[in-house]
C-alpha cells in the first residue's frame, strides 16, 4: 500500500485486496471449480501436517483431479515458516512444473503458497525479494483456503518468513502477492485445538485493534476494524470453550478477513514489531507472541490515542460509559488481560527460553521493524522496548 498527501491535505491511499472471496459453510467443495475458472491444469499444493492427517489435503487433490486436474503436494510446513522451506517448496514446484497454486492450512501454508506462486514468476536470488514492492511480475493463478481462523493472509499483499541463520523475520510485500479467490468455510476450523483457536484469535484481535489505532487508519479501514472487533470479541471464548460451535467459527472466520483487511488499509503496529524477534529465535507461534506482547504495548501505547483505544474497550464490553477517557482506555488493557487469562495462553517469555541477557538484542530487533514501527500510535525508543521485555519476562 502507498500513501502521499493531496494539495488539499487529504491523504491519498491505495490498496488492494483478493478480488473474489468465496464464503460460507460447504464452499471447500469448490476449490476444484474455483481453479478450474483459474484455467488451472497442474496445480501445485502446499499445507500442513494437520490438513494432510485430517483428510482435508485428500479432498482437495481429489477434487482437482475431478476437475481433470493434476496435483502435486508439498506438506509438512512448519509454523512460522523458514526462508529454507520456501527454497525446497520453490524447487519441488519448478520440478512440478506448475501453472497454478493452492494453500491449504493456517497463515504458514496460505503465506508460502503466495510467496511460491510469484518467486516462480520472478527470477532472481530469495532475499532480493523481501522489501516492500520488489517484485516485478505477476505470479502463478493461487487460491488460499484458511483451516484457522487469525492471520487474514488470505485477503492481504504480505507474506512473512523466518531466516533462522540471520534470526529475523522478513517479509514480502506486493500487489502481486494478492490471492485471485479465497474459500472461507468454517467448517474446516471446526476440529482446530482449543490452543491453537485461542491464539490465532488473539492475531486476528491483534490485527484488527492494530489497524483501528494505526496513524495510518482511514475511515475505510476503521470500517473493517470495528466489524472485525465486534464479531470477534464476542466470539472468541466460545469458539475456544466449545469447537464444534459452528457461529462462533463462523464469526471467527468473518472477523479474521475483515481484521486482514483493515490492516492491509492501515498497516499493524509495534505489538507485531515486538512478536517478530521472539518469534524469529525462539519456538513461539505468531499469534501466541503477539498475545504474549499485546497487554504491555497497548499499556504503553494508550497514551497515542486515548479515544480510539477506549472504543475498543467498548466493542470489547467493557463498561465505559461515563468513565474520564484514559480510564476508558484503560479499561481495554484490563480486558485483554482477562481475555489471556480466559484462553490460558501463556503470559512469560521464560516460559519459551528467553532470559533477560536476551532482552537488548530483542528490543535492538523491535526497531529495526521500521515498516511496522511507522505506523504506531505513541513513539518508542530503545528503552521503552527493553522496558516492556522485561514486564513480560
């Protein structure tokens, strides 16, 4: 996305997002339908372990090849995944000899099919390609199919990856990364762990409260945020108490594209900065960091934008009407709290092996996300980021 300001002062955006969006329970029968339309004939799929031991990677090649289509398989991907396994997926897909691409599974595998699709179209080293508008064709025809209900990648211009060697987190972001179709179907999330549903959750919360309080946010992506929020604060803990509750899936699912598409308009801010260095050195899922750092980032952010932080109380069911503003701000930060607590998601970075000498390098790390860091509400220096490392610690 780019922004400049008008002779007016208005400020000028544009955005793009995934032009048909395929929604509602039962639409994965139609994968074979939607990369038919695609002019698909060798369709290369990549997923997770959990979508191949559930069947739902079978039902997919089978309905490709009712299609008359032929499909290879690429499994197996790590959450959080690496440079590494984006090069053997690359080459397993050259060998295929590929025209199209699939990502079936959570952010990893939907973030890797996007990725695939254009490198294949793009020569030139990995690396150069991480950046912001570095790709200079279109990629391969992709249809991504979510089975979690968090990263949003599915309407989004970004995929994110680790580089274990350099332990950081680097992304591609293009137009080019955008999907062609999108199949929403709650039903696929309906056998997700309560773990794991709690902590994409909490991403997709994270996404949508980032956006909505972003110093990029626009009317538009406010739009999307506080739809996001209000399906999704609502939702959340029954979708974790009880899986098979197919409307909180199915409102999980709605408010985790909308939270995506509000933060493809306005961007996150330092929640996700702080996430990417822990996330990058030691074993913890995205959505997990992210609820791991939410709680004191928004402590310290508060203060950038009281109003819009207490409209999150609000959509959250916090009682604040009446309240003086910063403690209807405030009134967020102890939700949040009681919402981790809810989930019984972890609230210690010891807890995955970081110890406090680590805390310089991890906060050095946080400002050196510079395209997330612009957008953030309150200005944040080295020694806040080391500050708020250690309250989590």
């Amino acid at each position: 996305m780019k922004s400049r300001k008008g002779v007016t002062g208005l400020e000028k955006k544009t955005y793009v997002t995934t032009p048909r969006l395929v929604m509602g329970c039962g639409t994965f029968a139609q994968a074979g339908e939607e990369m038919a339309r695609l002019g698909a004939s060798r369709v290369f799929v990549l997923t997770g372990g959990h979508a191949v031991r559930e069947g739902k990677a079978g039902a997919l090649e089978k309905a490709l090849r009712d299609r008359g289509m032929e499909s290879a398989l690429f499994d197996g991907i790590e959450p959080d995944p690496s440079c590494d396994t984006l090069e053997r997926a690359l080459e397993a897909a050259r060998k295929f000899e590929a025209d199209a691409v699939v990502g079936l599974g959570g952010g990893s595998p939907l973030d890797m099919a996007k990725a695939v699709s254009v490198l294949l179209t793009n020569e030139g080293p990995l690396r150069s390609f991480f950046g912001v508008d570095l790709l200079y064709r279109r990629g391969l025809p992709k249809l991504l199919i979510p089975t979690t209900a968090g990263t949003g990648t599915e309407v989004t211009a970004v995929a994110i990856f680790s580089d274990h060697k350099e332990k950081l987190k680097m992304g591609i972001v293009s137009p080019f990364m955008v999907p062609d179709v999108a199949i929403l179907d709650p039903e696929l999330t309906l056998s997700v762990p309560p773990l794991v549903t709690a902590y994409t959750g909490m991403d997709a919360l994270v996404h949508a409260m980032e956006a909505y309080t972003s110093v990029n946010a626009t009317s538009l992506s406010d739009m999307y945020a506080e739809r996001a929020l209000a399906l999704l604060f609502p939702h959340i803990r029954a979708a974790y108490a009880d899986g098979r509750n197919l409307a909180a899936r199915s409102a999980m699912m709605e408010g985790s594209m909308l939270a995506g598409k509000a933060f493809a308009i306005a961007g996150t801010t330092a929640t996700h900065a702080f996430a990417y260095p822990i996330g990058a050195e030691f074993p913890i899922p995205h959505g997990m960091a992210n609820a791991l750092m939410v709680v004191e980032v928004f402590q310290f952010n508060l203060l950038g934008n009281l109003l819009k932080f207490a409209r999150i109380a609000d959509l959250a069911g916090e009682a604040v009407e009446g309240l003086p503003l910063r403690d209807a701000a405030q009134g967020l930060v102890e939700s949040l709290r009681r919402l981790v607590e809810d989930l019984r998601l972890p609230t210690r970075l010891r807890d995955f092996g970081v110890k406090k000498a680590d805390i310089p390098r991890l906060a050095a790390g946080v400002l050196k996300v510079t395209r997330i860091m612009a957008n953030n509400p309150r200005r944040l220096e080295l020694e806040d980021a080391e500050e708020i490392y250690r309250r989590v610690l």
